[in-house]
C-alpha cells in the first residue's frame, strides 16, 4: 500500500471514530436530561422509574392541598380521574395554582409512589389544560372503561 493511501485510510478512520464518539456521547446527554410523561395511574402501577426525574400531570383534587404553615412546603395529590399520586413541593407555587386545576409536576418517584417534584407548572387560563394531560386523561378514561372500572 501507498504511503498516501495508508495515509487517506488512517485519516478516514480517525474521523469515522472521532465522530462516532461525539454522536454517541450527544446521545448519553440527551438520554440524561429527558423527562418522560407518566399519569398518576402509570405511577401507581408502577410504570414509572423510581429516582429518575419524571413529569406527571392531571387535575388536582379538590381539599388535598395541604400548607406547611412554618415553610415553604406544601402536599397534594393530583388525579388522570382513575388513580391519584400524592406529590411534596417545597417553594413558591405559581400564581395559578389551584384545587381543580391542571398541572404538571416535575420530579422525583420514591419508594412510596410519592413525587417529590423540584418544578410544578400550571395552567395559563380557565380553558387550557395541557395536551399531554388531556390525552393521558383521555387513555385513563378509555381504560377504566374496557376494564369495568368506576371513573
């Protein structure tokens, strides 16, 4: 073989590898940072990792907004109308934040089926609710349909 040639093939080698290390470690990133969706009856079933940051979204119920009156902290439970998934928050909840709203939370599942959330997101008027809840609201429903189940 040419010195040129040897050359050339070396050079296209350490460009196929080189590049291939950078798509995958692109890949590794993103894989890291996603957050998937899951409903409160995926979490209950026990669809969702636990200690990998998840979103989990639905209506919150009515009277379960607990306030710590000495911090921050505040508990909840929000509903996809066939399970419920209790979620801790410690911080400032947005400004329209409410009982019977939509929301989505941002967090972690822990060995209770509890969300400690570190972000929660609500609704901008009385009528959005965020598509990826209404289509998991929506399958929920059509589930506990098939299986007989009260919604």
């Amino acid at each position: 073989m040419h010195a040129i040639r040897k050359q050339r093939l070396q050079w296209v080698i350490f460009t196929l590898v080189a590049s291939s290390t950078a798509i995958g470690l692109v890949v590794y990133t993103l894989g890291q940072n996603i957050n998937y969706f899951y409903t409160p009856s995926q979490i209950a079933r026990g669809e969702a990792p636990l200690g990998v940051p998840v979103r989990a979204g639905g209506m919150v119920v009515r009277g379960s907004l607990v306030r710590d009156s000495e911090s921050l902290d505040v508990a909840f439970d929000v509903s996809d109308g066939v399970a419920q998934l209790r979620v801790e928050y410690s911080g400032i909840l947005p400004d329209l934040f409410g009982e019977g709203q939509a929301a989505i939370v941002a967090g972690v599942v822990d060995a209770g089926a509890i969300l400690q959330a570190t972000e929660v997101l609500a609704k901008h008027d009385e009528n959005y609710m965020p598509p990826e809840v209404a289509d998991a609201m929506g399958e929920a429903y059509r589930q506990s349909i098939g299986s007989g189940g009260d919604y």
